[in-house]
C-alpha cells in the first residue's frame, strides 16, 4: 500500500445545484453553466485559458460516501449491485469527480464554463486540457 499524501483544493465550484438530488447524473442530462473559482495562488497557471477550451476539470465528491464498493447503478434498485470501479457512482473510496467542460468565458481566477453536474462549493483538485494528439503538444 502506497503512503497517504495530501492534495489541496486550488478553487471550488459555483453553481446553482446546492444538493444531489438536484445534480442531473451526467452533464448531457441538463447540467447548468457553472463558475470555476480558483485561489489567487494559482493565478498564473490558468493564464492561457481562453473561451472555447475544453478542459477536464478534477473535483473532489466531499459530499460522497467513501465507504461504497458496490452500488446499483444509477441508482435503480432493479439493476443488479455493480462494484463502484465500473460505474461513474461519486460514492466510492476516493470520490474524485472527472468533468470534461467548455471554458465559456474567463474573468481573472474565475472560469464560467458549460453543463457542469458539480455542486455548489464542491472543491476544485486539479484542471487540465483536453489534449488532441498527444504528440501534437
């Protein structure tokens, strides 16, 4: 087993979902634009980031349940129990969100980006760019 480590939030979300039972499940299913709000340590690394990007953005569920292994999926109790690794569930052991958005509009360590299923205040891990071929960059 590897040794613990840390990881600080570098922003958190801003959306008009405040809890999961609002959250649509996927981002094609009615996700609302969002605010990207990052600390003013991190300033410059979002310094090339335009309207029309896509970036992933990396959350963390801090409102998930860390202790699931199994889960019926999406929630429907007539699907057999899936394990938590084959599904896109946010309760599972370490409860890392994958978000693949469009930066809408920058505003200095704010991005406005597109269909975002995160929920308001869920802590920002880490943002990358949604890469081509990789051996174009």
């Amino acid at each position: 087993m590897a040794p613990d480590f840390l990881a600080r939030p570098i922003g958190r979300v801003e959306s008009v979902l405040r809890t999961r039972d609002e959250a649509p499940r996927q981002p094609d299913e009615g996700a609302p634009d969002a605010w990207l709000v990052f600390d003013e340590s991190v300033r410059e690394g979002l310094r090339d980031l335009a309207a029309g990007d896509e970036v992933i953005v990396i959350t963390w569920f801090d409102r998930a349940a860390r202790d699931v292994l199994t889960v019926h999926p999406r929630g429907d109790r007539t699907r057999l129990p899936t394990g938590v690794f084959s599904t896109r569930s946010p309760d599972r052991p370490n409860p890392l969100g994958l978000h693949r958005v469009t930066i809408v509009e920058t505003d200095g360590v704010r991005l406005h980006v597109d269909h975002l299923e995160a929920l308001d205040g869920t802590p920002i891990v880490d943002l990358k760019p949604v890469l081509g071929d990789i051996a174009e960059r």
